[in-house]
C-alpha cells in the first residue's frame, strides 16, 4: 500500500521491486483497502490494526528474501 498509495509507484513497479506479479500487487492493494475500511468504519480498530501491522511485516521479510 505504501509504495502505490505514498511514493506513487505504478502496479508493475511495486511487482518489480517486491518480486510478486502484479496480480498479486492488486490483491494486496485491496486487502489493504478492505482491512483499512474495515477498522475505520466497523469501530474494531485494533484487530484490524494487528491484522494490518501483520501484513506489513509479511511483505517486508518478503523484500528482505
């Protein structure tokens, strides 16, 4: 979410610079999407705040990888 959202990336450059397809940059884009709503609207803010903080961590050890 950060590099399409923040630093404006296109879909391909996140795929290329992740390694991931950008099909998979899409699903990501709105599971982060889903889960950003979700603990914004539905009031449960903080377990959608460690779902989130878990998809973070799990894309950063993928760039690390």
């Amino acid at each position: 979410m950060w590099l399409r959202r923040v630093e404006e990336l296109s879909q391909k450059d996140v795929a290329l610079r992740l390694g991931i397809s950008e099909k998979t940059v899409e699903k990501h884009i709105a599971k982060g999407m889903r889960l950003l709503a979700d603990g914004l609207f539905a009031g449960e803010a903080g377990a959608r705040a460690d779902a989130i903080a878990d998809a973070i961590a799990d894309a950063a050890r993928r760039r690390a990888d």
